[in-house]
C-alpha cells in the first residue's frame, strides 16, 4: 500500500512539474519579439531548475524590398530536478516564427522579468 501511496505522489508531481511548464512556455507567448541565440533560466517553487535557450532554426529570409527579413528561432525548455535516481532532465522544444526586427529587441530574461 505505501508503494502505491509513492507512485501516486509521484505522478501528482510530474503533472505538477507539466503544469508549471505549460505556464512557462504560455509566459512567451505574451512576449512579442524574441532574439536567437539568447536564454534564461529560474527555479519553480517545487525545486525544479528550469532553462530556456532560443537557437536560429531557419535563418532570416527576405520578405521584400521594404520589409526586414523574417525567421523561425527554436526554443527548448530544459527542466532539471532531483528524482529517486539522481538528477532527471527533461526537454520540451518549441517553435516561434519571428517577423522583421527593426528595433533593438530586449534580453528574454528582461522580458520575462517584466511580466512579473
């Protein structure tokens, strides 16, 4: 019974974990405009590290003469915490299609600092 009762808190923490980062990964969709090659990271309140990287996955195409070029940048979410064997890792990779920059874009951390 009590090995029951460890894999039900088990499971009740996984989806937890699940949840915090569908709210994170919800956070970016609030940010307009995120730059490649940029990152932040953090602690939920469970004790779980996570990470977020941004990477160029198809580089800037021109869209026309007066338009800036677009791209897609890729976005992993690494979650990190202590499991009942050691340290467990888990990615989750997203998608986001960045339109034209014409202006200096903030840092991720700064944006999502500035959600808070």
């Amino acid at each position: 019974m009590s090995g029951s009762v460890r894999g039900l808190e088990r499971a009740e923490t996984n989806d937890r974990r699940v949840e915090l980062a569908r709210y994170k990964l919800a956070e970016l969709d609030l940010i307009k405009k995120i730059a490649p090659n940029d990152s932040a990271s953090g602690v939920f309140d469970d004790g779980t590290r996570w990470t977020l990287q941004t990477s160029p996955f198809i580089s800037p195409v021109e869209a026309g003469p007066q338009r800036n070029p677009a791209s897609v940048i890729r976005i992993d979410l690494t979650l990190e915490w202590m499991g009942r064997n050691g340290m467990q890792k888990r990615v989750i990779q997203t998608y986001r299609y960045q339109p034209g920059v014409t202006t200096v874009i903030p840092s991720l951390k700064e944006q999502l600092r500035d959600l808070q």
